[in-house]
C-alpha cells in the first residue's frame, strides 16, 4: 500500500514516544522506506536502536552526526521523501516550525521539505487549549501543514481529556488516505476566483462584502493536491496562498475582470467562486470626502458581469458559478446556469447556519445544466471543495 514511498518518522520527546515503535513498524510492514529522526529528548523515552531494527534504516539525532552518505544530510532527506510525518509531535516542535526555528535535525529537515508535513500532537489537555499553542496551529495551518487531531482520554500526567497521541492504526490510515490522493486533474489547467473585491469611493472607504475566500482557497488546494495548474485571481483576504498554486492579487472587479480574462483563454476549467460587487462608485473622489449636514448619495454604474462573459466564450471549457442566495435558492440558481451557460452552479442559503460567509463550514446544493441537483449536507469547506472536484472529474469522464 506504501511500498514505493520514503517517509521520514519525526519523533520528539513525549511519553508517547514509545508509540513511534508501533507507527514505525506499521509504515515499514506497507511497504513504506521509513527513516526516524528523533530529538535528544524523544531519546530519553525510546532508543535509536529500537528504531533502526524495526526500520533497518540510521536513526538521526544529532544534526553533527558523522552521515552514512556524504551531502548535506539535512537537505539531502528533505528532497527524498513523499511525506514528513511526526508523531508525536510536542507543543515544542509546533511552536519551533511555527515560528521558522530550525536548531535541531528535526526542525532543519521540516523547513527543508517541500513535501506534506503531518503533526500528530500529544501533550497535556492545558497545553493543548493554550491559546499560543492555538495560534501556533493555525498558523502552520494556514502555511499547508496538516494535523492529526489528538483523541480524548486518561492521559500520563493523571488528567483526563484531549491530548493523547492517536492510535497508532489511525495515524498511519490518515498518512495514506494524504499520499493516495489521486492525481487525477494531472494535465488541467484550472481558473479560480476568490474572495471580496473592494470598490473605491475614495481614498479612504470603498463598498465590498463580506466573503472570507475560505471556499475558493479550498477549491483551489483541491485541485493543485489532485495534479491541476491552477491560477487563483484573489480579493483581499487574510489567507495564505495554497501550496503550488500561482495566485493573482486584485482589490477591485475591474481588476479582476481584466485577470480573468487574461487567463481565461489558457484554462481547461474554470471556478468563479469570488464575491465580486455588481457595481462600484461611478466616480471615486481623489480627496476624502468630508461629512457634511444631510444624507450623501453615491451614483454607482455596473460592473463587468464576468461570469456572463465567460459563458459567453465558453468553448469547450468546463464553468462553474457560485450564488450566495436568501430566498428562491433553486429559481435563482436555474436562472443563473441558463442564463450565464455554466456546467452547474454551487447555491447556498448565506441565512443558513453554517452556510454563510467566513466561517469554515459551508451547506451548499449543486445545479446542473442537465436538470439534475446534489444537495450537500453541512460539511466543512475543504470537503465541499473535494465535491465539487469531484463533480468537475464526473463531466470530464462524460
């Protein structure tokens, strides 16, 4: 099930050390190439030698370590390997990565990587729900490092509650179901759009929306972790790029408008899931507009219809819209297919719990230009992403 795949076992001192053994058999048993590098604490709960007899590879401590093939050892496993997996993985060694510490073989060969990196915590449930260690892993989330969720229980210290180090079977199912991802858009190239776009008034105040691009930065890591080029046009927002993806910068709908374009010629598919405003100030003021007695009326004029464009000069591309809705979901999004062309629109009720903008769960339905529906369940953003991929791959086979 592994065979064929170099994984690197990063193991740091916590008593659930020990199960390092277990994972390192586990990976080595499925074929996999494992090589353990552990830290000078992870020593004092589990020796070297166990691991090199259970792997029947050297076992990395010390980044001084005379190395058994001569290049710069660090930098030389980093390139090797399909996927870094620590486990377990201290609130130390997050906070190192977190923060761009490399003082250790451990953390010098993370840094190095360009391949998955999976932390599997384990610690203290008052460590874990520290709000530094929080911000730690939101922050190596936001940066494409993946986490194995800790499960609840009895833990060493004598408290009860969540931090204990995963079973051992379940952490090596999640590190296949990551590198068995099938590369199944190798090939296309695909056009995203997310996010808000912000239109002047003046140098001060401009008119946008609420969108997060939480939804379109998902869809476009799908789509780069199955194989796709992908191109993503982005409204402002406080995301980190997805690993591989070009991204495109913009703040207003007419530079977004003059992107797409740009890039549109060039795309297999395309995924229009920005928020883009339908009009913008017909003059924006070059000084700031001072308050004065009474109301103030801004005249606004339409912005580009990109969406309408694009259907427009469709060929045989594949197009997907979106529509935020409050009522008549289903007319509107019918309307929308019709009218714009597209191969299925993904519609959510923004009044919905959990369906609106920027949080990180979202409850859509997909229309079909066929007449057919999907009604997805609330699920979180990544997962409709990996729908809606999915439904993409489905008229592509058709």
């Amino acid at each position: 099930m592994l065979k064929g795949k170099v994984i690197a076992l990063g193991i740091t001192g916590g008593i659930a050390a020990y199960k390092g053994a277990e994972i390192a058999s586990r990976l080595k048993k499925l074929g996999a190439d494992v090589h353990c590098v552990m830290t000078q604490s992870a020593t004092e709960f589990i020796t070297p030698l166990t691991l090199r007899t259970l792997t029947s590879n050297p076992v990395t401590v010390s980044m001084f370590q005379e190395p058994k093939i001569w290049n710069v050892e660090h930098i030389g496993l980093a390139d090797a390997i399909d996927a870094y997996l620590v486990a377990p993985a201290t609130a130390n060694i997050i906070g190192k990565v977190a923060n761009g510490i490399a003082d250790d073989f451990l953390s010098t060969t993370i840094m190095a990587t360009k391949s998955p990196v999976i932390f599997a915590p384990a610690m203290n449930v008052n460590m874990l729900e520290n709000s530094i260690y929080q911000e730690n892993v939101e922050k190596l989330k936001k940066h494409g490092y993946m986490f194995i969720e800790p499960a609840e229980g009895m833990l060493a210290c004598g408290y009860t509650g969540k931090g204990k180090l995963e079973e051992p079977e379940k952490i090596v199912n999640q590190l296949i179901g990551i590198l068995q991802v099938e590369k199944d858009l190798m090939g296309k190239k695909v056009l995203v759009t997310a996010g808000p776009t912000m239109e002047k008034i003046d140098p001060v105040r401009y008119i946008t929306n609420h969108s997060s691009g939480k939804m379109g930065y998902s869809i476009a890591e799908e789509a780069a972790r199955r194989g796709a080029e992908v191109t993503l046009v982005s409204g402002k927002t406080n995301l980190t790029a997805p690993a591989g993806v070009k991204v495109i910068n913009i703040e207003s709908a007419l530079e977004m408008y003059e992107k797409v374009v740009e890039n549109y010629e060039d795309s297999d598919i395309v995924i229009k899931s920005a928020a883009v405003a339908d009009y913008r100030p017909k003059k924006a003021a070059d000084q700031k507009i001072k308050k004065k007695d009474g109301d103030m009326q801004i005249l606004l004029e339409r912005n580009p219809d990109i969406l309408a464009y694009l259907g427009e000069n469709k060929g045989n591309k594949i197009l997907v819209g979106f529509a935020a809705e409050t009522d008549d979901i289903k007319e509107n999004a019918y309307k929308k297919v019709n009218k714009k062309n597209l191969d299925f629109i993904v519609a959510n009720d923004i009044l919905e719990a959990g369906a609106g903008f920027k949080g990180d769960t979202n409850k859509v339905n997909l229309y079909f230009s066929d007449g057919h529906e999907v009604n997805l369940p609330l699920m979180s953003k990544k997962e409709v992403a990996q729908k809606i991929i999915d439904e993409i791959l489905q008229l592509i086979k058709k």
